[in-house]
C-alpha cells in the first residue's frame, strides 16, 4: 500500500441505514477536523437526529490488519493514523508491514500507531551475501530461487567469517553443506522471524505497544504533522534553490533550511569515481559457490 496517496474510506450513517436509506461517500485522509466536519454534513451523514457514523469500506485495508479496521473503527483514529503514515519513512512503514506480518500484533490502533512511532527499534536485516544477485539462465536470481531458510544460512555464513574461511578453502565442504537446514536451526534457537527478502531479530527488538496512550499519541502525532505540513508548504521554495548551492566545487554539499544547517558531508569526485569503479565479485551461474 503507497500511503503517500494517503487512506481512503467509504462512510456510512447508522442511523439513516436503519431507516432504509443509504447515505455514505469516501474520504481521503488526512484532513483537518473542520474538513471532515463539512465534509459529513455535505453528504448528509451527520445530524441532530443521525449522529452515528461508521466505516462501511476501505479502498485499501492500512497493513493488511483486516481485524483491526473494520466498521467500527473511529474515523478519528483513521484520521489521526494517516497523519502518521503520510509523514513516515517508506523503509520505515516497510519494517512495520514486516512486523505486522511477522508478529500476533497489534490489536488496536493506537497500538499501531505506537508500533510506528517506534519503528526504528524493529530489528530488521537484509538477506546479504556474496552471490545472492548470481542470475541463472531463465534470468532468476539465487536469492529468489532460495527459501527463506536457505538465504538466512547463507547470510550467517557470511557473518561467520571462520565458518565461511572453511567452506571456501574446501570445495566438498562448501558443496555438501547444507545451508538451508544451518539457517532454520539457527532461526529456531534465536527466535528470528523469516521473511521473503529479510528477517527480524525479535530478541532485539526493542517497542513498546502501549508506550504513548491516546491523549499523548495524539500530541506527538498532531504537533509533528503541523511542523511537516509547515515544511511541505515551504517546497517550491526551496525547489528554487540553484544547484551550487548544495554542491560546491570541492566536492561538499550542505542543506539549509530557515537557518538550519546540517553538517556538511565530504564526498569529492575522486571518491565518487572510486566507488563507481568498484568491481562486483565474480559468482557462479547458480549462486554462491557455483552449485
């Protein structure tokens, strides 16, 4: 889900529904309290005589959490959720996906709204090993091909540099091992989450589900999304700052906003060359070790 094109729901109204009439229409959020207020009495699904609203579709379910949003999820939480989520990283929202998937949680909004929040304490890694890019003739990679399992076992070869010392000076050895039944019990002993392109280290994974309650979420959330909106008004702005102003002739660039400077970064041309002349390691057509 591309929550940068932000959360649309259909709303209904409860207590016209129960009369026989069918009254509801979608909404993106996020939106301001004054437009959700206009927006309900527009399409007549709020009044003295017809308070009750409720959720009666998503176009998309937030995180796949079909349990967790349904009819009877506050439009306040959802507002209050794509607030977040519009502000967030994508690699961020990519770790609680992960998580959500991974994990029996969470169990109501504000705990995902928390699990957000902290998503820089979710341990996440990469699959990363020497060969996993290897492509074979009908153009699948290694790491494609191979089970999670498999590529976990491959990832702590790589992090076992005397283990992985042994099996390179030994081509039997490296040929009968079997990584897929290495990465599982490893998993199994450290309590690691597999996933299709990476794992998570639950041991070290360091949220707190309740650790904002509603009223400080709230705070967190609204005075962050009021700083975020302040900045994105200021884009065009700074869109029209020339080129060398961020990158001098030595190579060193700088970012200044309203009188913010961040630290400057020494990147020459020489270094720029260097890196993009680094050779990639040759591999075998079916991956590491040429099998």
């Amino acid at each position: 889900m591309d929550y940068q094109n932000r959360i649309t729901v259909c709303i209904g109204n409860w207590g016209y529904y129960s009369e026989g009439y069918l009254h509801d229409a979608r909404i993106t959020l996020p939106k301001t309290e004054q437009e959700i207020k206009d927006f309900l009495e527009v399409n007549r699904l709020s009044d003295a005589q017809h308070e009750e609203i409720y959720i009666s579709d998503y176009d998309e379910v937030p995180f796949g959490l079909d349990s967790l949003f349904t009819e009877h999820t506050h439009l306040d939480d959802l507002n209050l959720l794509a607030k977040q989520v519009s502000m967030a990283y994508p690699s961020d929202l990519e770790k609680v996906e992960a998580y959500v998937q991974a994990e029996d949680a969470p169990s109501t909004v504000l705990e995902l709204m928390n699990l957000i929040e902290q998503a820089d304490g979710i341990a996440m890694f990469d699959y990363c090993y020497d060969g996993m890019d290897a492509v074979d003739k009908w153009g699948d990679s290694y790491i494609h091909r191979a089970s999670n399992n498999k590529n976990f076992g491959h990832t702590m070869v790589e992090q076992n540099p005397d283990l992985k010392a042994v099996l390179e000076a030994d081509s039997d050895a490296m040929s009968a091992f079997d990584f897929e039944r290495y990465g599982q019990m490893i998993a199994e002993r450290d309590n690691i989450t597999l996933l299709e392109n990476g794992y998570i280290d639950v041991i070290n994974t360091e949220v707190s589900l309740d650790y904002y309650d509603k009223d400080e979420m709230k705070e967190e959330i609204e005075s962050a999304y009021e700083a975020y909106e302040a900045h994105e008004g200021n884009t065009a702005k700074d869109k029209d700052i020339e080129k060398e102003g961020f990158l001098k002739p030595s190579g060193t660039y700088e970012l200044e906003y309203e009188g913010l400077f961040l630290p400057k970064k020494e990147y020459g041309i020489d270094q720029l060359m260097a890196d993009l002349s680094d050779e990639t390691p040759e591999t075998g057509e079916d991956g590491p070790g040429g099998r």
